[in-house]
C-alpha cells in the first residue's frame, strides 16, 4: 500500500479494505463455524483485535499491496464431522470478500458506465491509480477486497487456502505434514510471502501473483 502514498485518497481507501477484509472475514469465519455446528452457538462472531490481526499480514499490506488476517490452523477446524464443513470455515473468509469486491465493482461499473475496468488490473490500483476521488475510493475498496480475498486462497500456511486443500484430501500424507511443520510451525510460510512482498522493488512478486489471479474479476464489469 506504501506504492499508493502518491494518490492520498486512493491509499486510505485501500488502509481501509485490508480492515474491512479482516472484520468480514473474521465475521464469515466464526459465522460459518457456528452455523455448522463447529463452535459454540453463543460465542460471539464480532472481530477482536488480538484474534485477528497478523503483524505480518499488516507488514505484508504495507510492502506488497495486500495483506492477511491471523492464521487459522487445521487443528481450531475439527473435521470429525466432515471434512466439507471444515472447508466451508476456511473458505468462507476468502469468499465473503472476493463476493463483498464483486458487488462494489458492479456498483463502479452501474455508477460509471465509462469507467477504465476494460484496461486496467488489480496492481494499477494497488500502486495508487490517478482517478477523480469518487472513482479512486470505490476502486481501491473494490480491488483492495478482491487482492485480500485471492490471496487468502492461496494454498500455504498461513493462508486459508491452505486450510481448505488440507481437509480437500481424505488423509493428509507426509508433504502436507512436512508443509505443516515448516510452514506454519517454524513459519517458513510468513518468511516466503514477506520475500515475495520485498522484491523485485518496482513491483513486488506478491503484486503481480495478485494482478494475475485477479485481473478476471477486474476485467469483467468492463
């Protein structure tokens, strides 16, 4: 988000959609377990703070564009009662935001029938797009979502993808444990996605992972 320090508006806007995308996915991810029967019914689903926000998924923010909200490990999802509510827990973060970015594209795209979405992808807006400030704020929460979303899918600790491909197979064999042990116990996975946010410095690695998988989401209100 620090490349968006030139366009003042666009960068609070995305500030706001890595919040946003942590209290709806904490929200989605406690909503889910306890409608499954996961957890119980009278814990509260309302973000907290400390159980939420990941240091380095705010570092990650900072320098790559996009960020990611606490760890949740395979062992706080039980999957004795199925290993398809254990991934509907998982996967309900990513997709609440990936949805909640969709509807505010399509309200872009409804608002400003001549809008820029036909050539334009996630990292324009993540490095802080020149627009006039209506287009700026909509975009950067729409896209800023839409990068929070996709990244938490992808399948590494301590993303949720992992979470949703490790009860995806009936019985874990020896290279997701081993992925277990060096990914997310020794946090080799954090230690990754930070190298990935550093370099190469004109665009992060992480920048154009997420410009690739999101440019579809983008591109279709076009």
């Amino acid at each position: 988000m620090l490349f968006a320090l030139g366009e003042p508006v666009a960068f609070v806007a995305l500030v706001v959609s890595f919040v946003l995308g942590i209290v709806l996915r904490a929200v989605a991810i406690r909503l889910t377990a306890r409608t499954l029967g996961l957890a119980d019914r009278r814990d509260s689903v309302a973000p907290r703070l400390r159980e939420d926000v990941d240091p380095f998924g705010a570092v990650a923010a900072a320098l790559g564009g996009m960020g990611w909200g606490k760890m949740l490990s395979v062992d706080d999802v039980p999957r004795y009662q199925g290993r398809g509510k254990a991934i509907a827990v998982f996967a309900a973060g990513p997709a609440v935001c990936i949805l909640a970015s969709q509807l505010l594209l399509l309200s872009y795209a409804l608002t400003y029938p001549n809008n820029v979405l036909s050539v334009i992808g996630p990292a324009d807006v993540l490095l802080g797009i020149g627009l006039p400030i209506a287009h700026q704020v909509m975009l950067s929460l729409g896209v800023g979502l839409l990068s929070f979303g996709i990244l938490a899918l992808i399948p590494i600790p301590p993303l949720d993808g992992f979470g949703i491909l490790y009860n995806a197979v009936r019985k874990p064999g020896q290279a997701l444990q081993w992925m277990r042990l060096w990914f997310e116990d020794k946090n080799i996975g954090i230690l990754v996605l930070l190298i990935l946010c550093l370099f190469p410095f004109g665009m992060p690695f992480l920048l154009q992972i997420l410009n690739a998988l999101g440019l579809v989401f983008v591109r279709v209100w076009g």
